[in-house]
C-alpha cells in the first residue's frame, strides 16, 4: 500500500501544476491539512462545471478521481455545499478552464 500524502501538501503541489500549465485555479475551501479530502470543481465558463471526488476502485485495488457531480453550476455548487455541510474537514479547488483541463489524468495525479 502507498502512503497517501498529507491533504494540504497534495494542494500545493497541485495548485502549483496548474500554474504551471497556466490553468487558472483557486482554493476555494480549505480543509484539514492532514487526512482532509479533496475535491476539484472544473468551471467551464459556459455556465456548466463538473466535480471530481477521489474513491476506492476495487476492480485496480487504487483511488482514482470519479465525478461526484455535473451539469448546471449552481447545481454543482450545491452538492458541494452539500459535502461541506458532511465534511467540515473537506478542501475544493476550483479551476476556471473553457477547454476543460483538470491535469488530473496526469502522471502522479490519476491514480495514488
């Protein structure tokens, strides 16, 4: 089993890929630096987003991102809210991208 980074370290470091990539991205709620989970909204600019969640695949014995939610962005806004409301602990990054990039299928960040 692979040690799973601390939450707020994972953040930086995925906030400062997107930079990189010039993806705009920001924090929209902090979490426990430690053991919080983390969730990546994806704002389309189009009035539609997305929400990625990290779950257990059983079939790869791996966390890989699923969506938790998708479609009209106040509805997604809402199941955040929603998973707030369940998780004080939780942390939201939030990426403003028309084409629609996540980096989320890269290298150190599909799967862990």
């Amino acid at each position: 089993m692979t040690p799973r980074l601390a939450s707020g370290l994972w953040v930086s470091a995925y906030m400062a890929r997107l930079q990189a990539a010039a993806i705009p991205a920001y924090l929209a709620r902090r979490g426990d630096a430690t053991a919080g989970a983390v969730i990546v909204k994806l704002a389309t600019l189009d009035g539609q987003a997305r929400a990625y969640v990290r779950r257990w695949d059983f079939a790869s014995d791996t966390r890989l991102w699923a969506v938790l939610a998708e479609g009209d962005e106040a509805a997604v806004d809402a199941a955040l809210a929603r998973e707030g409301a369940r998780d004080p602990d939780l942390w939201v990054v939030e990426i403003e991208d028309r084409a629609g990039r996540t980096l989320l299928d890269q290298d150190g960040l599909a799967e862990g």
